[in-house]
C-alpha cells in the first residue's frame, strides 16, 4: 500500500497545477453563492459553513474524477493490477491521497470563507479537524465511485448523482460541526458531530476498501 | 506456411503452459472469442497470427487474467485462470497495445513504481532502460515520448516482471528496424530462461523463425 | 416470445396484485369511511392508512434490495441481478410515493409541501441514491459488470439508510420538532394492518413481475454462441 501511496502523491505533485485551478474553482464558487444569496453580513456568516461545504463538495467532483483520469488514459490501473497488486492496497493508496488533497483544498478554502462571509474564528485546530473529518467522508465512497463511473461514458454526470446522496450525513455533520466552532457552541453539541462524522468515515473507509475489488475488476 | 499443433502425447501435457479447452469471450452481442481450445507445452515460442479484428487482444488479455472468459475452462502454468488468478498474474506478463503507463511520469519513474508494487528493489531500473535503448531519455516524462519509444518502455515493464509466461501483443508494432532486433533478442532470451513467449504479430516471416509452434486466429475461432 | 410460458410465469404475480389490489380496496374504504377521526388532525390524518404501509413496504423493499445484491455478489447468479433491478426500481417508485403523500399531508398541516421530517427527508436521500442506481445500469452494456457495480452501489446505499437518518434527525432536532401523527389507537389498527398486507402482496406482484422482465433481457443478452461448424474439425 506504501507503493500505491506513493505512486499517488508522485501523480498528484506532477499534476500540481490542476490543484490550483481546482482552488480558484472552489473559491469563486464561495464567491458565486454569496451573490446568489445579496450582501447580508449577517445571513453570510450564519450560513458560512454550508457554503464553504458545498463549495468543497462541488470541487470534489473535479479532483475524484481528476484522480483516475492519468489511470485510465492508458490503462495504467490495469497495468498495476496484473502485476499483481492488491486491489484493497490500490484503494487505500489512492483514497488516502485525495483525502490529503481534499483536506488541502478545504484548509485553503478557509481563508477565502473567513473574508468573504466575516466567518473567522479562534478555533483554528478545530476547524482545521473538522475539514479532515469531513474530507475524509467525501474521499472514501468518492474514489470508489470515481473508479466505477471513470470507466463509462456519462462518466461527468454520473459521480455526482452517485456520490451526492451518499454523503449527506457527512455534509450534514460537517456543517453542523463547522458552524458550531464559528458561531458557537452553547449547548455542547459538538462532539456528537464529530462523532457521527467520524463513525461516517469508519463505516465507508471499512466498506469501499471491502468493495474496490469488484468494482476495478472485469 | 502453417505450422503444426502442439502435439497431445502425454510426455507433452505435463509441461503445460496453457491448456484452454472452449474458451469463449464475448463483447455484447458478439463473440470475441469462440470454442478456442489449445495447448502450448512450457518453455516455448508460440506465434499468434489473423487479421485485424480476429481475437488475439482479447485472448491475451484473457490469458493474461485482465478479462475474465465468458465459457471454458483454461489452467495457465498450472494455475486456474479464474480460481486461482493470483497466482496467474504473479506469473504471467503481458505487452499490451495500452502501454500501461503513466503520462506525467518519467520513464524512469513508471519503472521504479512497477518494481515498488512489485516489491522488488530498483536497481534494476537503470540498466533496464538502457537494455531497452532509453539509457539517455530515461528522466523524461512519458508524454514526450513517441510511440516506439513507449513501446521500449513497455517492454522494459514486461522484463521487469521476470515472468514465466511472457504474452507479446504486436511487440514489433511501432518500432524501428532496430526495436525489431531488440524484440527478436529479447525472445530469443526468454525462451533461453525458460520462460513460455507468445507473440501476437503480423510480421510472420520473423516471427516464424523465432516460433516453435504456430495458431492462427479468424473471427475469434482457432482455424 | 412464446406465449405459453408467459402465461404460466405471469399467474403467481397476478394473484399477488389481485389480492392486493382487493385488499388495499377494502383497507382502505374503511381507513376512509368507516374508522374514526384523528382528535387533533380531522380527516387530513386519513392519509396514514396508504401513507404507513407505504413506508412499511417501502422499507421491506431497500431491505430486499440489499439482500438481493450481497446474494448477487457473492454467487454471482443473474437471477440475484434481475430481483435486484426489479426491487431498486419498485422501492424508488415507492420512495417516489412516499414523498408525494408526505408533501400532500404537509401543505394542510403544516402550511408547506415539506417539513424536513427525519424519516421522510431519509426516503427522498434514498430515492436519490437508487435513480443514481438505475441510471449507473443504463450507462453499463456489460451485463455482469453492470451488475457487479449496481450490487456495490446498492449496498453502499443501502448501508447508509440509517446513516442518513439519524443524522437527519439530529440535524432537526435543533428545529421545532414536527412528527408525522403516530397510529396509537386500536381503530385506526386493523385499516392499517389490512391495507399494509395489501400494499405487501401489490409489491411483491410488481417485483416479481419486473425480475421476470430482467430476466428475461438477461437471458438473452447472455445467449451462447451460435455453434457454426468449421473445417476445424480435428483441432476441437
């Protein structure tokens, strides 16, 4: 698995320049929602952490589907695969580096959060965990479907409808969990989210891994 | 000039390489692979010709545990194809028309991430790019390479896998007269290690030369 | 197709709808007319007796579907695929249904088409996630694969039903708790029982119908090859 790792991160560090496009994707969509909701100080901070949310969410389509595009091009997954290697390895590896990458994504989308909707806070370590968490729930079922609709035709529409519904408990924790260290957290109740949060990533980094066989396999 | 069968004497069927019996592969609607059943004792150079279209892609990447067969029952060195395809693929090595590679890496790099999966050590490496004649350009990414240099690579990545069974889709295809004798070297070396070689070609004259034994391929049903 | 096979293999279904449309007729004649009132909703509450065996079925079916597709990839028989199709698409129909009666409810009780209740909001992320399903079977020619990975999405889906419902409640919780009116008394029982065993024969018509249909398609996309004799008669 160390291999698959890092092969990954050689991948993505050659490939650098499609972060930062992915990034100013990801922060223009910030941007794109607070004129889509008007220049309400307050409505915006209320609601910062469901944007920064979405904001990473819909860039996750991007880097998932990024992430299998140099292993399909000349079949290279399949190339590893017959050496042989172990298809759960193959997973871990791949699903660990987009979860680097999305946590990377989202620390970076903070600072852009905090400016735009006035939504800082001193909980910097906190924060900064939650976006680990909660990446790590989109990267789990994200590699596994990125590998599955990498390999048909519809592949653009078909991750997001796949993956969205999936996620919603991990949005909705993560957003949850977010707003509390920004806004407040009177009652306490953050550590059930994290904890729901982190149950999330148990069960799918346990399941995929399981699945990722099948699903790269004819 | 077509060749004879492998013979079915029983000193012959214990060294078996390949023992296919009807196998049958199939792409939708159509089969491409039909009631294929062969043999090729170990140690030998198989040589797999037809015309474009006729199934040898489909039958090496089968062989090859890429694709699983539809119908038929077929043991690789041994080894069942479908039960026991592990222990296929840490055996088996195949030259594919898809390079198996990745573009953003440089030759270099591809090989050492094959060894590292492999689990073998990548010293290897360098004199292998050189074997292959990408000594100089070994530190460029794969991008910039042309299609007989990757196919070079490619065979860099088969060698690196130390197979017993060695399946050759179309290896003259792309390169230059003196890729031509590199793969003619590189069977010939094959065969010496014991290692079985099946090439898919439509070069028949060099390749019969090379071939103990000969299978050709219409319509993805053996003639 | 021949005909005579279709007409035996039809008639189990057929019962099962017959049944079930008789029974869910008669459930639910007396859930409208002849059960009393609800004290605090008035009529509105009568939706419950189509609404909760709805919900009760729809629940047997995601059940059945997960079953069907652990079955499939560990045996990996077609059948499993077919019953799985069939069950995916009859509990997204439900699901549909779900949400339909749910909204209908809402708008005169709570002045708005959706309250974000935690069990239905849970059915509209499950009836999200199977459409995705059985688009993902559309885009895939190859009959096993297509069924391999429609049986990995079915079960990561599926395994997330409770996933998403507790969250969902939880996320609500912080709002004013809204709940859909609880069947506590014994009249309204026995309208609700009869019209959930109707809505169970109905759903096992339609997807013992529906395999048939799958089946049928997979039975022929995986037809043998026609035998042609060649003059390769001594190599064989």
């Amino acid at each position: 698995m160390i291999a698959a790792l890092r092969k990954e991160l050689l991948l993505q560090w050659r490939s650098r320049a499609q972060f930062l496009a992915v990034f100013v994707f990801g922060a223009s969509s910030l941007l794109l929602f607070s004129f889509g909701i008007g220049p309400n100080a307050e409505v915006l901070r209320q609601f910062s952490a469901g944007f920064l949310w979405l904001g990473l969410l819909l860039s996750s389509t991007l880097t998932l589907a990024e992430s299998f595009h140099d292993e399909m091009e000349n079949r290279a997954l399949e190339g590893l695969l017959l050496l042989p290697s172990d298809p759960r390895a193959l997973y871990y590896g791949k699903a660990i580096a987009n979860w680097l990458q999305l946590t990377l994504l989202g620390s970076a989308l903070i600072p852009v959060m905090v400016v735009l909707y006035d939504a800082g806070t001193d909980r910097i370590v906190a924060l900064l965990g939650i976006v680990a968490l909660g990446a790590a729930g989109l990267s789990a079922p994200g590699t596994l479907y990125a590998a599955m609709t990498a390999q048909v035709r519809g592949k653009q529409t078909l991750l997001p409808l796949l993956l969205f519904p999936l996620i919603v408990p991990a949005l909705l924790a993560s957003v949850k969990a977010t707003s509390l260290v920004i806004l407040g957290d009177p009652m306490d109740s953050l550590r059930a989210w994290v904890v729901l949060l982190a149950s999330f990533d148990a069960i799918y980094w346990a399941l995929c891994g399981l699945l990722y066989g099948r699903v790269i396999e004819d | 000039m077509i060749w004879e069968v492998p013979c079915y004497a029983p000193a012959c069927m214990t060294g078996l390489a390949i023992n296919a019996e009807k196998l049958g592969r199939r792409y939708g609607r159509r089969w491409a692979l039909a009631d294929v059943t062969f043999r090729v004792p170990a140690g030998t150079v198989l040589m797999v010709s037809g015309p474009n279209g006729s199934g040898k892609s489909t039958l090496f990447r089968v062989l090859a545990t890429a694709i699983r067969p539809d119908l038929g029952k077929v043991t690789v060195l041994g080894f069942d194809l479908i039960r026991e395809r592990e222990d296929v693929r840490k055996a088996v090595a195949l030259l594919s028309h898809h390079s198996y590679l990745y573009e953003t890496l440089t030759a270099r790099e591809n090989l050492v991430v094959v060894s590292q999966h492999l689990g073998v050590g990548t010293d290897g490496v360098g004199p292998l790019l050189a074997r292959v004649g990408l000594g100089e350009r070994g530190d460029d990414a794969v991008s910039t390479f042309s299609a007989g240099m990757r196919k070079r690579l490619s065979f860099a990545r088969v060698l690196l896998q130390t197979p017993r069974l060695a399946l050759l889709d179309e290896p003259y295809a792309q390169l230059d007269p003196e890729g031509f004798d590199l793969v003619d070297d590189v069977i010939r070396e094959l065969k010496a290690d014991g290692t079985t070689v099946l090439v898919a070609t439509h070069q028949l004259e060099r390749t019969s030369r090379l071939a103990d034994n000969a299978l050709r391929l219409e319509g993805g049903r053996l003639l | 197709m021949d005909t005579a096979v279709h007409s035996r293999s039809t008639r189990t279904p057929l019962i099962f709808l017959g049944l079930g449309a008789l029974l869910f007729v008669f459930g639910s004649w007396w859930g409208l007319f002849i059960a009393p009132a609800e004290q605090y909703m008035g009529d509105v509450q009568r939706i419950m007796y189509v609404h909760v065996p709805t919900a009760w079925n729809w629940m047997l079916g995601v059940i059945f579907a997960f079953i069907c597709a652990i079955a499939y990839l560990i045996n990996g028989k077609p059948k499993w695929d077919a019953r799985m199709e069939a069950s995916v698409e009859v509990a997204s129909l439900f699901a549909l249904l779900l949400c339909i009666q749910g909204s209908v409810w809402a708008k005169p009780t709570w002045g708005v088409w959706w309250d974000w209740d935690p069990r239905l909001t849970s059915v509209a992320v499950l009836l999200f996630a199977f459409l995705g399903i059985i688009a993902l079977r559309n885009f895939v020619e190859d009959p096993v694969k297509r069924a391999v990975w429609s049986s990995v999405a079915t079960i990561i889906a599926s395994v997330d039903l409770p996933i998403v419902y507790f969250s969902v409640k939880w996320w609500n919780s912080l709002h004013q708790q809204q709940s859909t009116p609880q069947t506590v008394s014994s009249a309204f029982h026995l309208p609700l029982r009869i019209n959930a065993l109707a809505v169970l024969f109905l759903m096992t018509g339609f997807i013992m119908l529906r395999t048939r249909v799958a089946a049928a398609r997979l039975s022929e996309e995986m037809a043998p090859p026609p035998m042609v004799p060649g003059p390769a008669g001594e190599l064989a």
